[in-house]
C-alpha cells in the first residue's frame, strides 16, 4: 500500500474511531496467504455487509427522490447502481485503489485496476463505516459517491446491454461481426481512460470512451446503434 490510512480517511473524509476497520476494507484475501506476519483479517466478511448497507442506501435515496416511480422502476435502477461495472467505475473516481493491499500475485496482474476487487473494495469501505460510525457514516459516503447517478440515471443506459443489442442488429442485417479496437489510453494508473473504436468490417460505427474497457466497449456499441438505428429511420 502506498498511501497511509490517514491518507485515505482524507478521501473518505472520515476519520475512523476503530482504524483496524479500515484496514481490514482495504485487505485482500491474497496479502494474509503471503505476509505471515499480518494478523488481521482480510475484506470479504466486510463486503457481505456492505452489500446489504449499500443496497438499502441506494433504496432510501431513489424512494426519496423519484416519489412517482412503480417499484419496479426503482429496482431496475437500483440493481443498475449496484452492478460491480458501476462500483468499480465509482471506486476509480474516488481513487481508492492505491490504498489496497494486495499480494504479489495480484499486484503483478494489475489487480488494483480489476473490476471485482475495485467493487468489492467500495462495499467493504462502506461496510467499515457503517460499523464505525453508524448508518449515517455510510449514508454520507454513498450519497457523495452515487448521488450524480441517481439524479442522472440516463447516464447509465439503464438496464441495456448495448454489445448484445448490436451484435443482434448487425446478424440481423447481414452486417460483418463487430470489432472493438483500443485507439487510446491514457490517465495516471489509479484512473485510467480507454477509447475503444468500433467496426463492422471496414466501416467505423463509433467510438466510446470510459474508466474501464468494458464501460468504453459499452459505450462505443450504444453509440453504434444510435448511428445505425438513425441511418434507418432516414432510409439510408
């Protein structure tokens, strides 16, 4: 770890009663198996919790503020919320994946940039504030780091897996199979962009950007559809 708790209590803008919490959010099950020494626990007891606070969280805040919303509207937007592509695109954004301890094995396969350890990590974070502090601990967080979300809820093209979509579209039309290029990459290790360029054979459909390639493939395929979907209704 490369940055002290007290560092990442400043990011969190939390300061722990109980820093062992913390330093448990933050432990991955690979660090104990290799540092003998290491006496504490690693975070997965944590994110089964976090999971359950977050899902409240996320319910408490879409009730409040979509008061004419069917339920399940507010489910759909809320299984969106908390689906390991946004937490991890989330916990990039807060810039939490320079404090994980991690062993060596992870370390070398980039561990601290995989979506699964980025998202487990957010609901361990969360979890650990929640046993320190109180639901309203947790409560604050969760509103700093999804709130722009569940104001914009476009910017998640809820429930829509645009790679699938396109890949039916083009088989469909008689299109070649889509081909997502990486054309850039760029930004410090902690908060990487990718841009992704789609196409069909030698045509290019669209590019997409975002904090993972997955999220840039995704988004190159939404504005794919777009592009096609418009040509179609003009005729073209």
């Amino acid at each position: 770890m490369s940055k002290s708790l007290t560092q990442l209590e400043s990011l969190l803008e939390y300061t722990f009663i109980t820093q062992s919490l913390l330093l448990q959010a933050v432990t991955h099950p690979s660090y104990l198996h290799e540092v003998s020494a290491h006496d504490g626990e690693d975070y997965q007891r944590l994110e089964f919790l976090g999971d359950a606070v977050l899902g409240m969280l996320l319910a408490e805040m879409l009730y409040i503020r979509y008061p004419q919303w069917h339920e399940g509207d507010l489910s759909q937007l809320r299984s969106r919320l908390a689906g390991q592509d946004v937490l991890a695109e989330r916990a990039r954004k807060l810039g939490i994946g320079e404090y994980f301890l991690l062993g060596r094995g992870e370390e070398q396969t980039a561990g601290r940039e995989k979506d699964s350890i980025l998202a487990d990590v957010l609901e361990s974070i969360i979890a650990a504030m929640y046993r320190d502090g109180g639901l309203q601990a947790a409560r604050t967080l969760v509103a700093r780091v999804f709130g722009e979300l569940i104001d914009a809820p476009d910017l998640l093209v809820l429930g829509r897996d645009a790679k699938s979509e396109l890949q039916e579209y083009l088989s469909s039309g008689n299109y070649p199979p889509p081909e997502y290029r990486l054309i850039e990459e760029s930004g410090p290790p902690h908060n990487r962009l990718f841009m992704f360029q789609l196409l069909a054979g030698d045509t290019v459909l669209g590019s997409g950007q975002g904090k993972s390639k997955k999220s840039a493939q995704q988004a190159a395929a939404a504005k794919a559809l777009d592009t096609l979907q418009s040509m179609r209704r003009q005729g073209m």
